[in-house]
C-alpha cells in the first residue's frame, strides 16, 4: 500500500494578530508551503481550505480566499471544510482521499482563523455552537464550562486532579518556550498554575485561566502527494495510517469522564500503522483544556481510566520523558485559532521527523502521532506519521 507524503509545509506565529487580514494569513502559510515542496504554485492542482469562522469574521465563503490571496490559484479547485476544533484535520482527510484517488497530485491544505474579532463574551458564545446546543448551549463560561463540567465529574469520581493539571500546564508551557511559533513563550511554572490568584482565576469548574487553551489567530499550510519532490528544501514526511472515528455530540448520551471515541480512533490507528504505543517517539495532542489532555492519556492507553494523573506525575509525557506529548507546547501554549489547529499539529510532527524543528527538536524523532479533536471529543482524528 503506498502512503501519502507531507512534502511541504509554512505556519505563521500564532497570537493577537490584529495587523494581519484573512488574506495575509493565507499568504504567510501557503506560499512558504510551496516554496519549501520544491514546487511552483501552478503545480498545485486542489485546495482545501479548514476555516471554522462562525461568526469570527463577516466573510465567509472561505474556499475562494486563497485565489483573492495568492492570484496564481485563481482556477484551482479549491473546497472549505469545518468540523469545530477538528477542522484543520478534516481538510487534510479531504486532500488525503484527493491525492489516494489520482485525481489530485498536489493538494495545499491552509488552515486558518481569526479569532480576536468579538468581545471575550461573544467568543465563548461562538464557540460554544460546537456543543450540542440543545443542552449545552447556555453553559455558562462557553466550551471552558462544558470542560468545566467534565472536570468537575472526573474529581468527583477519581478525586482532586488539581496537581495533575497543573503540571500539565506548566509542562506545555515550558515547552512552548521553545517554539517560535507559539502564542505564549512563557515559562509559567507549576506554582502559578496550581495556585488561584488574580491573574489565574477559576474560570469554570475546578479549570484556572492556566488550564484553558488560548484565543489565537493564525494560519498554518501543508502540502501534501503521493510522491516525494527532488527539489523539496524539506525532508519528506509519510503517513502510516490515518484514522477518524465520530462519537455522540450530546455529554448526556455517554460518559463525559472517559473519550471513547478518541481511544477507538488510537487502537484503530496503531493496530493499521502495525505499531504500539511503545514505537511513537512524541505525541502532538489536542490539549484545549488540560482535563482534555489528562482524559487522552487515558485514551491512547498511557494508563488506566481514573488514573491520567500518573503519567503527568512520573514524568512519561515530558519532553525528557518516555513519550514527550506536546514538545511544542500544544494549543495551551501554541494558541488554539481553532480552523489551523489540526493542521499546525502536523506541521509540528512534521518538523520534528525532518530534523526541522531547532529548538523544539527531540533527540529521536523517528514515528510520531497527531491527535486532533472536535468538540468534546467527537470527532477525533489521528495520523501516525514517520520519517520517510
């Protein structure tokens, strides 16, 4: 069976990036994409745009953009996907089943949003249309409650995880202090994100402000084939599997404290790369809140359901640990522009399996995974990749 390639990719800096229009955007990350696949822009043959928006900006339409972007692309087919905070990953599955066909050969998949639009109030609002509205429309806090509230479930059943998620957060952002890209380059340390105060708040339930991912604009690009390209400047990297598996959008028709959608998308993914979890050597994880990232502990099979915490606590998740998770300081320090997430995460295992990833580099980087979700865990994607 022949894999699919990331043979390029661009990302620009996430952040409060009140300076840079939906256009600028596109450019920053796609033509550094191109550029960096050794190819010429009218080599790229489809688009597929991950643009969730919902309110953020009044434009929408997002699939023409890049031709108003980057005029060369002005006759390529180009398609918008969304899938809440999983958008990114559901346009590189569209290029994925595109270039596997034959009918496209070079897909550029542009991820993107922009965010810092809409009052602090009207943003929880919009994303809140991510939850089953029905039910959960009027949680207070917006998704940070919903979370909230699976927290909350989660110690009342297994007791206070207050020092786990902490120490998650301090781990990632320690971690993205290495990484340029990211929106927040500050080592916070386990002390200011165990402890409330008045810059670190409870926001909803038992999370902190520390405990919440942050509102970001930003853009990331990835240029996908079936076939390496000689005159790439970037070293290729290849798909062993890929996997989507969707679960109920209600919390009231399953259990909330355990993502079982996600831990059938991890055995079903590593079972088709032919590997165990002892063969990853990182794990970029959807970390939108920490309780998110201490439940997919769980879920990829670090540990026992209830007992997340341990490997937090033993140190397996670090970057010195057995299975670093999130090396580049996931979206808890990276930023969360939600329609680029998915494909920012493969940027960054991307330049980890190429050697491209400088300060943030891990000493072995040879098979890594991309875990990438929407909503509350429902609809998670995973992509095994290695060093091609």
């Amino acid at each position: 069976m022949t894999h699919p390639y990331i043979i390029g990719w661009g990302h620009t800096p996430f952040g409060k990036l009140d300076n840079l229009d939906m256009e600028q955007l596109i450019r920053h990350a796609a033509l550094p994409a191109v550029a960096s696949a050794g190819l010429e822009l009218k080599d790229i043959d489809g688009i597929f745009v991950g643009h969730f928006n919902a309110g953020f900006v009044p434009q929408d339409f997002s699939a023409a953009m890049p031709a108003v972007a980057i005029p060369e692309l002005r006759h390529t087919p180009a398609l918008r996907l969304e899938n809440a905070c999983a958008t990114g990953s559901a346009a590189i599955w569209a290029a994925l089943d595109a270039v596997g066909s034959g009918r496209v050969r070079h897909a550029l998949v542009i991820g993107m949003e922009k965010m810092n639009t809409l009052p602090n109030q009207q943003i929880g609002e919009t994303l809140l249309k991510c939850s089953y509205v029905k039910e959960e429309g009027a949680t207070p806090a917006g998704f940070a409650g919903v979370f909230g509230q699976i927290a909350q479930q989660y110690f009342d059943r297994y007791g206070d995880q207050s020092d786990a998620l902490a120490a998650i957060s301090a781990k990632n952002h320690a971690n993205g202090v290495r990484n340029p890209y990211a929106h927040m380059r500050r080592d916070l340390g386990f002390d200011f994100c165990r402890t409330p105060s008045e810059k670190n708040p409870f926001v909803a339930g038992p999370l902190k402000r520390s405990d919440c991912s942050l509102v970001s604009d930003g853009a990331a690009a990835l240029v996908i084939s079936m076939s390496p390209s000689a005159q790439a400047t970037v070293s290729p990297v290849r798909w062993r599997s890929r996997t989507q598996v969707n679960e109920f959008l209600p919390l009231s028709r399953r259990d909330p404290t355990r993502f079982e959608g996600a831990a059938m998308a991890w055995s079903r993914g590593l079972a088709d790369a032919g590997l165990t979890l002892q063969d990853l050597n990182f794990v970029e994880t959807h970390d939108c809140f920490t309780v998110a990232e201490l439940l997919e502990y769980e879920a990829m099979g670090l540990a026992p359901q209830g007992q997340g915490a341990r490997v937090i606590h033993e140190g397996i998740s670090r970057f010195d640990g057995a299975l670093p998770v999130n090396p580049s300081g996931g979206l808890k320090s990276r930023g969360h522009p939600i329609g680029a997430t998915g494909v920012s995460q493969h940027v960054m295992a991307a330049m980890q399996l190429s050697g491209e990833a400088g300060d943030m580099q891990l000493p072995k980087a040879q098979v890594g995974a991309v875990f990438n979700m929407g909503g509350a865990a429902v609809a998670n994607f995973l992509s095994v990749l290695e060093a091609a």
